[in-house]
C-alpha cells in the first residue's frame, strides 16, 4: 500500500514505558476489565487469555464482556514526546501513523456526506504491557479499541506475530488490523456499540457472543470500506493480503490451530469466511450503508 507521500496523524502518544500494573492479578484495570477488553480486540489472542482466565480463577469469562467497554478511569501513562517523534520512532510507528491519517481524512469525509462530525481516535503506542483506559494493555491481547478513552492500543511487535505465526504478511495486512480496530471507533461514534453493550447485558452466554461477532464483522467491514476509498493507494496483491489476514485470525482458524473443535457458540469475532465476506463487501462497495451484519447476511 503506497503511504510513503501520506501525512502522518497528530492523534499519536507513545507508552512512557514499564509494564503500568497491568495483568491478571495486580494493580490496573483488573480481572474484569481485561475481559471486557477482549471484546474489542483484533482476535488473535482472546482465546489463549480466555483460557487462562477460566483455569486460574474458575469462572466463565465471556459473561463478563461488554464490547470492550471497561469502566475504568486509569490515568494512563504518556511521554512528552511530540506526534512527529512518536511517528519518527521507526518505520512501524511511521506506518502506523500515516495509515491513521488515512482513516481519518475517509472517515471524515464519509461522516459529512450524513451531515455528521467524526472524531478521530487516538493510536497509543506501547510495548509489551502497559495500562489503558479500559485495564491492562497486554501485547498476548493483540491490538484493540478502548471506548473508555477512545484509543487505539498497538505494540508493533504485534505485526511480526502477525506475518511469522499466521502467515499474513505485507503492509496492507498491517493496515487492515488499524482500520479494523478504527472501524470501532466509527461503532462507538454512531451509536452501535453502546446500543450492542445493552443486548448483550440481556442476553446469554451464545446471544452476547452472536452479537459480538457482529461488531468484530462490521469493523471489517468498516475496514474495507476505508481501503475501498483509498483504492488509487493500493497495489496488486494488497487485496489478497488483507483476505490471507481475515483468513488467519478467524474464530474456527484459531480454534483448530489450539487444537480445538470449532464451537460456533464461543466464537467472538466470526468464522473466517465471513470475516473475509464482510471484509470483501466493504472493499467491493466502499459504503458503510453496506455493513448492516446484524441484518445482512452473506
């Protein structure tokens, strides 16, 4: 994907560093917290910190999601570097940071077409563990959106996971897990996230899941469509990229990977091939009147 000539973001902060409290056991967010922060995330490490969650402390985790909402106020821990010397760290950060641009100047201009103001979110930086407004921030949770204080949480690394464990190289790979998680911010900036928060607070274990899947399906969705409108940014193979990544991060796809049956009632972010149709719908429309997962169908 050709960035290299884009603006990068103002709406940058880096991590200051040291782990911020964060984990199962001590100090930041909690227990709860880093459950409700699963829901939100990319999906690549929810199941192997579910697990953990269920063995150490003998209850049922997903019955405390809440689309990734948390409650907490933490104050969470900045540097006083600029945006430009957040974006300059390296070439990740610089990526990182101009793909952001993108999302924004697309989102905004597709919030005006409704008459409507978007408000970007801010992409944190940290690394390996630090602390969100939402709980802990935790590399083994992948990235993820907090709606408590409207960021983004990334550590980089998370991209070479991405290319050497799931085989899903290439910058648009990179780009697709922003946009993704961008996609909850326009969730929250519309409504659905917290109207989703509320049937899930109604509904079972297999309900709150079902309409979880939903969000994550609309966020790549969400994704596509921003790619869609930067189609003259994209170069051959970028498409395919972005569908080896929906590939890879399915709920079924990492299910076996673990070893597992897939289980349809536990999946949270959806099947890989409806994370690669409703990311393809997005792509082949550039409209997010086109995203509706909790009518549509593919």
């Amino acid at each position: 994907m050709r960035l290299d000539d884009y603006r990068e973001s103002q709406n940058v902060e880096q991590d200051s560093g040291g782990g911020g409290g964060g984990g199962f056991g001590g100090g930041g967010g909690g227990l709860g917290m880093i459950f409700g922060l699963i829901a939100s995330r990319f999906g690549i490490g929810g199941i192997i910190v579910l697990a953990i969650g269920m063995m150490i402390f003998g209850m049922n985790p997903l019955s405390l999601i809440g689309g990734g909402t948390g409650t907490g106020t933490q104050q969470v821990p900045r540097t006083g570097q600029t945006a430009q010397q957040v974006c300059d760290a390296d070439p990740a950060h610089k990526f990182s940071c101009q793909v952001l641009a993108s999302t924004e100047d697309t989102w905004t201009k597709l919030f005006q077409q409704q008459g409507k103001q978007y408000r970007p979110a801010t992409l944190h930086f940290y690394v390996s563990q630090g602390q969100s407004g939402c709980g802990a921030a935790q590399s083994a949770m992948g990235p993820f959106y907090c709606p408590t204080d409207q960021r983004v949480y990334l550590d980089t690394e998370f991209f070479d996971e991405l290319s050497n464990r799931f085989h899903a190289a290439g910058d648009f790979a990179q780009a697709y897990v922003i946009a993704h998680e961008v996609g909850h911010n326009v969730q929250y900036l519309t409504g659905t996230a917290d109207k989703v928060r509320a049937q899930q607070q109604q509904a079972g274990e297999a309900g709150a899941n079902a309409l979880q899947v939903k969000m994550e399906l609309q966020a790549d969705c969400y994704a596509g469509v921003w790619a869609a409108n930067n189609r003259d940014r994209l170069e051959p193979g970028d498409v395919e990229e972005g569908m080896r990544a929906a590939n890879s991060i399915g709920d079924d796809t990492l299910q076996r990977s673990a070893g597992k049956t897939p289980m349809p009632d536990s999946f949270t972010h959806g099947s890989s091939a409806e994370r690669m149709a409703w990311l393809k719908r997005g792509l082949d429309s550039g409209d997010p009147a086109q995203c509706d997962t909790f009518s549509g169908a593919i």
